[in-house]
C-alpha cells in the first residue's frame, strides 16, 4: 500500500507530516505499570500495557498531527500562526473551523451546548485505486478533550483537496494548550470490497482446537504473541523489537 501526502509548496517547511502511529503513542502508555494489583483477584494481574491487540490497534496506520499549538481557556479556542500564504487560493488558513449543532441534530452527536469543532487538514491523501481512508478517533485516547467523528472518504479518487475532521469537544472543563503535533485523527486504507459473510457450526476439529487453545491462553500468559500474533513492519527508521519495547508489549 503506497499513500501519498502533498502539501501547498509554501508550507512546505511549516506543516507537521503524518506520522505511523506507532510513532505516536502516548506518554501514559509508557509510564503505566504491566502489573498492578487486583483485590478481586487477590493477586497481581496483567495491564492493557502488555495487551498485544490494545498496542497493535493505538500502532495501526497513520495519525494526522495538529498543525500548531492551540489555546483553550475560558471555553474559547486561540492559535498563534504564523505560515506563509498558500499558493493556492481556496486554501485554509485556521487550524480548526466549527461545525453548528443543527448538523447533527437528530443524532447522539447532538446536544443543548454540544461545541462541534473541524480539524482542517493541511495534507491531501491520495490512496491506490479500490482503497478508501477510515479515519477515526485517535484509537484508545480518552485523555483527548475531543472524540473525533468517525468517517470513511473514498481517498483514491478523492484526493484533490484536504479531508477535514469534524469532532465534538467533550471536555467543556478544558483549560490548556493543545501541542503541535497532537493526534487528531487516526486513519486505516481499507478495500473497498464487501466481504462474504458465511456461518458455520463448529466441526469435531474445529472443537478440538477451540478447547486446545482456550486451554493455552489459561494456562500462560502470552500463548497469543508467541502463536498467533503477526510481527508488524516498523515504521522506517525505526526498530521493530525497541518500538515493542517501547510500546511496553512483552518481547
């Protein structure tokens, strides 16, 4: 899969690039302790930080970054940002534009002081023929004072202009400074084609192997990444065992 970024050649040398989000886990990830202790268990148990599949969705594609630092204080949203003026003249300028309430309403979305912010994008994503762009909330960030709107954009032939990330602001108590660079939205190339849904009873082996393998995973940890996981392709420039590591997954 090959994705292609472009940018308005006077910002070149101002914008954040995507990054694979891998590279963006958080910090909490890596504090967070593998163990801690469970009074219901009555022993210590394993935490999400050596959850395989809880890193491996955070790790899964690429995370469009924040262009610049944005202010929140006092409910109002305010950036200092100085770029050059796009070459191309219905381009953006503001980092974040608004959406009013009436366009969801009808929806969960909706509600009587609901802010609904839109994360303009500042990179055109151009995805191979058959391929559509699934973007969504940064994958397990509850700590983000927003929760992004998930959507699907046939990015292969729409690929002219930037795709904008509309999100509600969840957090009204809110009062800080948004980095350069946060993650705004977490996006996945998907195919196009509709898959084949077939049902089936259990066979004698397929029984067999159920009971083989829930034996397994009871009776020691990390039977799923030593049998069953795939070991993910690290980011370029990257070490695959350090980015485990890292991530706080067991090696």
């Amino acid at each position: 899969m090959r994705i292609v970024f472009r940018c308005d050649p006077a910002l070149t040398d101002h914008l954040p690039r995507p990054i694979p989000a891998r590279a963006a886990l958080p910090d909490w990830i890596r504090a967070m302790q593998p163990r801690n202790f469970s009074p219901t268990h009555g022993r210590e148990v394993r935490t999400v930080k050596q959850c395989p599949p809880f890193i491996d969705a955070m790790s899964y594609g690429f995370i469009m970054p924040l262009p610049c630092d944005v202010t929140v204080r006092d409910g109002a949203l305010s950036w200092n940002w100085d770029v050059p003026t796009p070459s191309v003249h219905a381009h953006p300028r503001s980092p974040i534009s608004f959406h009013v309430a009436e366009q969801v309403e009808g929806t969960p979305l909706h509600g009587p002081d609901q802010v609904l912010v839109k994360f303009n994008s500042f990179w055109t994503i151009e995805l191979e023929p058959g391929w559509s762009l699934f973007a969504t909330h940064p994958v397990n960030r509850e700590d983000l004072p927003f929760r992004l709107v998930t959507g699907l954009v046939d990015a292969d032939r729409f690929s002219d202009v930037g795709i904008l990330f509309p999100a509600r602001w969840t957090d009204p108590s809110f009062s800080g400074t948004l980095p350069r660079g946060t993650p705004v939205a977490q996006c996945f190339a998907v195919p196009r084609t509709v898959p084949d849904l077939v049902f089936e009873s259990f066979s004698a082996e397929a029984a067999a192997r159920y009971d083989e393998t829930a034996e397994a995973l009871l009776s020691a940890p990390g039977v799923y990444r030593r049998r069953f996981r795939d070991r993910r392709s690290a980011a370029p420039g990257s070490d695959p065992e350090r980015s485990a590591e890292v991530g706080g997954v067991e090696p």
